[in-house]
C-alpha cells in the first residue's frame, strides 16, 4: 500500500492542472485493468470533474461502460516503464494488472483499484454523456475521492523530493517529459 | 512574425499530448481576445481533434461561439508573464493582446490570429455541441491546419534548444512547471 492523504475535493483539479499522463484503472464484476492516457484534463473545480478519452477497442472502455467508475492514478518518472507497458498491450484475456506486477490498493469510493507507487489517484464516477462518449470516446468523471502520497503533494502544492517522484508526460515512441523546474512568473 | 513551419495534421496531436498550458486565441468582427487554459488536451489523430474549457464568463467564449474558430497557441517559458497577464484579466472593453504587447500573425484557415513568438499553433473549427458546450464550458474543435518553430519542434519530434524556449505547464497562484527532461522508459 502507497502512503497517502486526503486531498480535499476542491484542491483536486491541482493533481491534473499540469498536464501528467495519467493511468486510468477499472473493474467491473472479476475483471479488472489499467491503461495509460495522455489525453485527460481537469473539467471544473468544484464539484470536480475531469476529461478522459478511453478508446473503444479496449477492455478499459467495457469495464468503464459497465461500472461507471475509473481512477485516474497520476504515475512518478520511477513508473515510466510500467505506463509504458500498460498503454502497449489489451487487458483481454489475461489480468494486465498482475502481468505488470502492479500492485494495488482497494479505493474508498469505486469499486476500481488504485495502483500502488504513483503520486496521486482520483475517484471518479463516469458523467453519463452517451452521445460524447460514442461520438468521440470522450469520458466525464466526478471526482468523488482524491489522494496524494505526501511526500509529493500536500497543502494544495506539488513537492517531488527527487526525480524518480517526479510526474510524467507521454511524447511518442516510449518516450517522455519529466515535470521539470517550478517557476513564478 | 514567428518562423514557423506546417506540421503535417495526423502529427499535430504531438504538440499537445504532453500537456502543456495554451493560450487560446479568437477573434469575430472587430474584436479579438486570448485567454490561458491549462484544461486542454488532444482529442484524436486524423482527422485530429483537441478539447479545451472556455468558461461562460469569458470574452473568448462569446467570440468563440460566434466565429466558431479559435487557435491554440503553445506559449514558451520566456512567455510564461504574458501568460500569466491573459489568464488574470478579462478582455472586455480593451485589446487585451494590444495591452500586453503581443505581435500577431494571420493565420491561414481561421480568423483568430497566431500568438507571435509560441511554439506551435493549431488553428481550429468548432465542432458544434451546444449541449456539453453549456453543460460543462467543454468545446471540441477540428485541427485545420497547425504550425511549429521548427528550432523548438520538427519532423514530428520537440527539440528545445534552451530553457527558455521550452514549454509550460500551469499549477497555480502564477507558478509554472517547464517541461522537464527528455527520457525513455
């Protein structure tokens, strides 16, 4: 289990403000998975909610669907290999999960996981958007629940003691941006 | 006037899949207007699309609604003051690109005008969905055609030259992260 505190809902839009790819994690009856996405964004402050594209092939998009519930669970640079690995293969068939030897912590809210070892995780219930959702696999959350492992966040400010706790953003190709110098205008 | 060269449109995705804060740029009869959003993000390859908030209160809103285009510019860390002044005040009853001493270039599909001195561009077309536009201040847009300095991005790839010219990611209370480090998992 990750050390982690609350983060009060109306502080949760920070977890997301600069843009990290994030791991989107589901279940739904014995099934369960967890895929990366670059493609997310915070949607408003309070009540929370967020923006997350979930493509239609894969197995997150049934369980999302079925559930009506996903965790967006913000990776550190230590876990760039196993973002990679869960946003190259399908959950089907086999618990990708425990194939990348994540492990994981039961949420408070939602029946999906939170993955163990990343920076922060966000509870959501899906927004039903069917239109948006078919149209453009677009997906709307509320955020119900949010949490930080101290260390890197607290007080409504990101922290990250090393770079190995750093955030990350997908470029292409297996590579990425770590979250780089803060710095005041 | 920036140089800039055209990013093919199934790669211009790239310029935003990182995350980075935008400027969004609009204009409609006699007036035009730029405003910060951090909440962006790519929506889709080819034909590609993005999604960014424009909240109800804004200027840019009602441009956007009314013109049905707006450009995301990609501003730099040397721009990260002028970012931080469009995302502070409102546009109304003044030129707010005037005010903050921002030079302009046509761009070529759209009437909104391109940010001088950004990164990257992405001219775009509404894609209209009132019903999420005023459910969630959420806009869609088409790519029609998008732009690179290719000293900081080309052939599909970002190649900061210097810190300066690296691009930003909003936190808060007038902090920025700079991209960081380039790695592969």
């Amino acid at each position: 289990m990750s050390e982690r505190i609350a983060v009060p809902l109306s502080k949760s839009y920070l977890l997301l403000n600069h843009g990290p790819t994030v791991l989107v994690s589901s279940a739904h009856g014995e099934k369960r998975n967890v895929m990366a996405a670059a493609w997310n964004m915070a949607l408003d402050f309070d009540p929370p909610k967020v923006a997350v594209v979930i493509d239609k092939s894969t197995l997150t998009r049934e369980l999302v669907e079925a559930s009506g519930e996903f965790v967006l669970n913000v990776p550190a640079r230590e876990q760039a290999a196993l973002t990679l690995a869960v946003g190259s293969e399908s959950g089907r068939g086999i618990d990708k999960i425990l194939k990348v030897g994540a492990a994981t912590t039961a949420a408070s809210r939602v029946g999906a996981p939170l993955i163990d070892g990343c920076l922060a995780w966000l509870e959501c219930r899906v927004i039903p958007e069917p239109h948006i959702q078919k149209a453009y696999d677009l997906f709307l959350g509320e955020v119900l629940a949010a949490w930080a492992d101290p260390a890197v966040f607290s007080n409504g400010r990101w922290h990250f003691p090393d770079d190995a706790r750093r955030s990350i953003h997908y470029i292409s190709g297996g590579s990425f941006f770590a979250t780089g110098d803060e710095f005041t205008a």
